[in-house]
C-alpha cells in the first residue's frame, strides 16, 4: 500500500469536511471556537452608520449637593448610531463643573460625518476620526463612543465584558452617593440605601464630622468620602483622614485643590487611608502625573471621553500599581452600564448615577445585594423603555 498517497487522499477528505464544517458554521451564525455570534447579519451590506442625537433633561430625585454646588437636574443629550438595521445607545451626562453644555456637544456631533464609514466594527479608526474633529468635548465624545461599541455589540451578538475576557462575578459592589444636607435629610437618604453595602459621603462644607454622625445613626455598613476638593488645610485634612478611619471608611476621594500637589502629594504619604484623584484626572494624559502625588484614579467616562480611553487608563494606573476606582456622573442606565462593563477590572464602583434620578429611560446594569450585576445582552446591555 501507498501510504503517501492514502496519506494525500486522507489530507484532501479532511480539507474538504473542515472546509464544509466551517461554512456551515458561518452560515448558521457560529464561529468554531468562539461564542455565537447571533447578531451578525447573513449579508454584510454596505451601509454608512446614521449619527442621531437629542437632548434631555435629568429629574434628581433628591437635591444633589457637593462642597460647592446644589442642583436638582443635569442636562443630557441622547445619542444613536444605526447600522443595517442595529442601534446603538449613548450618552453625554452634562454636569455644571464639566464645562460642557448641549449647546456644545450639539456642535461638536454636528461637525461628525459617521457617513464615511461603512463597518462599525473599526471602532479604532472610527473613534480616531471623532477625536481629531476637535480638541475636548470628551462628553460629546463619550456619546458617540458608548454608542458605538453599544452597536459592535450587537452587531456580534456579545456583551463587551465577555469579549474583554471579563469575568461578570468579578464586579465590585458599587456604592450609594448620599449628598450634603441636614443631618434629618442625610438619615433619610442613609436608611433608602440599606441595600447597599459600601455608601459613599459627600464631605467639604465644615460641617464633615456632623455628616458621618448622621450616616453612623443609621448604618455600619464601610463609607468612602469625597471632599470634591473642599479642605484647605493639609494639617486639618491629615487630622480627618486619622478619625475617618477610625469610623469605617476605606478611602477620601479629591480631598483638597488638585492644582496643590504638593500638599496632596504629603497628605497622601502620611494617610492612614488611600487617597483618590478625581477632578484631577480627566484623560490618560492625566494619569501619570497622578502617580507621585494619589493612590489611585477615579475613571469617568463623561471626563475621558468613553469606553475605550476608559480601559487604557485602567491599564496604565494598573502598571503603575495604583487603585482604580469606576465612577460616573448622574446619568441614564446607558452610560452607567457602559461603565459598568468595565467593573470586573476595578477595585471600587461608584455606578448610581441612574438610581439618582426620576427619569431614568434605559433598563441595563442593576444592583443585586448591592453589587453590580452585568445585563446578558449584546453591547452594553441595555434597551429602551
């Protein structure tokens, strides 16, 4: 016998069936060593990607008071990109101190011709494109990025956690914002949040010691604060830091000015608690800087302009061993399960920004026992209301 020749024979038989095998597998929408991908249409058409957008009010259910503001809405714009039939959702959350309004983000998406491109998989070259339009406006950047890896998503059929080789058991618990007011009110907002089991204080008026009696009278549960830079003294901030944590809280958050890195930088070094950067890290060029002067970095994809600025300075912080915490502005379930899809990376999730409002028009990422529970929906995961 001719073992080449059975050998050849045995070859091209092979060849054949994997051939048959792997176009069958096509046709039925599977990749052989993959997940399913469900959603990838039979004909890839050649079709540009529609930008739509509008604007939209957020109803705060309570009045949302920092160290140097009070508000009891936020300005929104709504963004979609459709392609072949697919939409994907965004969102640009605009806070007073963001210095982005829907005037600008209006503008700034105006100037965009999503037109020139017909694949919403090159989310590189199509996000490349967007930043270039102009300098800023990571908000109004945020919205186009959100919807288009909301749309990738369900092109593909797959949540972005499972493409990222996320692990969804692996999501922090996310803490509960309870805002400056009357010691009355702040007893109040503490005893809605039983479910939660981290709640984070907002501190900076004087009034500081006086706020956590107020939780403290009605739960045990670990707290973290954030001084949105309202300490002045790094002697009276130290001091703070010693008693904070000898009332179960577990970080400060912008305890002072971000331009005194030098008095950060010291109050940092002698802290019994980590020290987290928030206004003074918006963008990766940001996080490097913050190295010498915070333990960790606060990542908000409204500051940084999306998911994938997001997840570079996630990998930066975490080579330079620093803490990463995932936050968010007030905001619909869209962008808050954006971010949310990036949770099982971090070490702490500030993600309420839709549980602090009335008009929440998206249903995604919910809390269970207080944790962050990721939606097994394609792209963010999120629909419509």
């Amino acid at each position: 016998m001719n073992h080449s020749n059975a050998f050849s024979g045995n070859r091209r038989r092979f060849i054949t069936t994997a051939g048959l095998a792997a176009g069958t597998a096509l046709m039925a929408g599977v990749v052989p060593g993959c997940y399913p991908v469900a959603e990838t249409p039979k004909i890839w058409k050649d079709m540009p990607l529609t930008l739509r957008f509008r604007p939209y009010e957020l109803q705060l259910r309570h009045v949302f008071t920092l160290a140097g503001s009070s508000r009891t809405t936020t300005p929104d714009i709504l963004t979609e990109i459709e392609w072949n039939g697919s939409v994907g959702y965004g969102e640009a959350s605009l806070p007073p101190y963001l210095a982005e309004t829907q005037a600008s983000v209006s503008s700034f998406l105006s100037m965009l011709d999503l037109g020139r491109f017909h694949n919403p998989l090159h989310i590189e070259n199509i996000m490349d494109y967007v930043d270039a339009a102009a300098g800023g406006n990571y908000a109004a950047k945020a919205s186009v990025d959100i919807a288009l890896h909301d749309l990738a998503g369900k092109v593909l059929g797959q949540p972005w956690y499972r493409m990222w080789g996320l692990n969804p058991a692996d999501t922090p618990s996310t803490s509960f914002t309870i805002g400056i007011d009357t010691p009355e009110v702040v007893r109040e907002k503490t005893a809605e949040a039983a479910a939660y089991h981290i709640l984070k204080v907002k501190l900076g008026r004087g009034d500081d010691r006086a706020m956590i009696g107020a939780v403290r009278a009605v739960s045990s549960v670990p707290l973290c604060v954030d001084v949105n830079q309202g300490w002045t003294s790094r002697e009276e901030a130290l001091e703070l830091c010693h008693w904070l944590s000898e009332q179960g809280v577990v970080f400060v958050e912008q305890p002072m000015e971000k331009s005194r890195r030098d008095d950060l930088a010291w109050l940092t070094a002698r802290s019994p608690l980590p020290i987290i950067a928030d206004e003074a890290v918006q963008t990766f060029d940001d996080v490097l800087p913050c190295h010498s002067v915070y333990s960790g970095i606060n990542i908000k994809l409204m500051k940084c302009g999306g998911l994938r600025a997001a997840r570079k300075m996630i990998a930066l912080a975490r080579a330079l061993y620093m803490k990463v915490m995932i936050g968010c502005m007030t905001e619909t379930s869209c962008a808050v399960s954006a971010a949310s899809q990036l949770s099982p990376l971090v070490d702490w999730a500030d993600l309420d920004g839709n549980l602090l409002i009335s008009n929440d028009i998206f249903d995604g990422m919910t809390v269970l026992d207080g944790k962050v529970t990721l939606p097994d929906r394609p792209g963010i995961g999120v629909t419509p209301l």
